[in-house]
C-alpha cells in the first residue's frame, strides 16, 4: 500500500468497492467505456494525475462524465480504502481479488443496457460503439 495512507484496510476497500463500485467496474473493467479500465495503463493513461492513490480519490469523490461522485455517499475512510484498493489490483491485473470473473462482450452489452436505465449513470454525452 501506499505509505501516504498507511490505515488502508484491504477488505474494507474490497468491500466498498464491490458494493459502489463493480456494477460499471467488474474485476477492474468498464462496463460505460471499455477503454477507460481500471487496468494499471489505462489508470496512468487516462486518469489525470497518473495512476496513483490521490488522483483515484478525486475520481471517486468528484467524479467525471458519466461516472457519478461519490464524495457525499462515501465517507473519506471508504474513498481511501477504495483508491487503495484500486491501485493495488491494478498492479497484479486484477487477479488477486474476490470479484466475479471477467464479464463476457454479451454480458457487457447487457449490463450496459441496465445501467442505461438508472437515474444515477448519465450515458447521454457516450457515443456509440
């Protein structure tokens, strides 16, 4: 873990993560735009700030495009645990965590359609595949 957030709690960010979080991200993936994983290049690439702890927790709390903040659902305990969480999976691939496996193209489209569907995603502003 990152020794700037030496109370990270593994199960807890775990935990929290499933619970908010693996809908749109399964096993680290992105159900809304499919390059934009939380895979360890995609994060360096796309995240601003790199891929590190700080710039995942301004993600998470402020959030972005169709990803919702969740700074007023979440405490600041959680959102550390989360970002933690987030980038000790990216390093070993997302392999080493209790999610389900990787979703399938069709269980991505599916689950696409569902998130479609709830108040709190917006996919107006996504182009088409």
């Amino acid at each position: 873990p990152d020794p700037a957030h030496t109370a990270y709690d593994a199960l807890a960010g775990e935990t929290v993560f499933i619970s908010n979080c693996a809908v749109c991200h399964p096993r680290g993936q992105n159900v809304i735009i499919p390059d934009k994983t939380l895979e360890k290049e995609a994060l360096e690439q796309y995240l601003v700030g790199g891929r590190n702890v700080e710039a995942v927790i301004q993600r998470v709390t402020y959030g972005k495009n169709a990803m919702p903040a969740f700074g007023g659902r979440l405490g600041e305990t959680d959102i550390q645990n989360i970002a933690q969480f987030v980038i000790d999976s990216s390093e070993d691939g997302w392999e080493n965590t209790s999610l389900p496996p990787r979703y399938s193209d069709d269980n991505l489209t599916l689950q696409r359609a569902i998130l479609s569907k709830c108040s709190f995603v917006n996919l107006d502003w996504i182009m088409t595949d």
